[in-house]
C-alpha cells in the first residue's frame, strides 16, 4: 500500500525500530502476503482521513503511538499524489 515506507524503512528514516517482517506492532508487514503492520495501517488511515474526509492532517491532534511523524508522511504522500486521482 505505501511503498513509501519500505524505502523510509531502509533509509533508516523511520523514528521507530521497525522490521520489515514481523509482528503487526513493530513491522512494516506481518508475512510474505503483504499483510500490514501497524505503522502502515495507522498511516493508512490517516491517508483515507485527508482524502476523503478532507481532514487537514497538519492540524490534526492525534496520537499514533510511533515516534515517526505519520501525519506528516500522509501529508507528503497526498501532497505528491496525482491530482486526476483526488477527490
């Protein structure tokens, strides 16, 4: 889903000891299949906040648990996203 969180993950980006692999609370994917941990399924979240709810991320009180800015990396990813695709 966020293929930007792999490469953040290898660049030694993220605030918070993340795996790849792993359990859900502290890995980027919880098996080979792909499924999300929760750092992604929180910045997931955040991302369907802002595109379809129109919630302003940077304004946005909320606490994910993860030292890593996940509102902010939703942000860049909206702010990135092809415009023919929003909402």
């Amino acid at each position: 889903m966020l293929p930007l969180a792999p490469q953040m993950n290898s660049n030694n980006e993220l605030l918070d000891d993340i795996s790849r692999f792993g359990p859900q609370q502290t890995s980027l994917f919880t098996d080979l299949k792909g499924h999300q941990g929760d750092i992604i399924r929180e910045t997931g979240s955040l991302l369907w906040l802002s595109s379809i709810y129109k919630v302003d991320l940077s304004a946005l009180s909320y606490y994910t648990d993860f030292n890593t800015n996940l509102q902010e990396i939703a942000k860049q990813i909206m702010d990135n996203h092809n415009s023919n695709y929003k909402l």
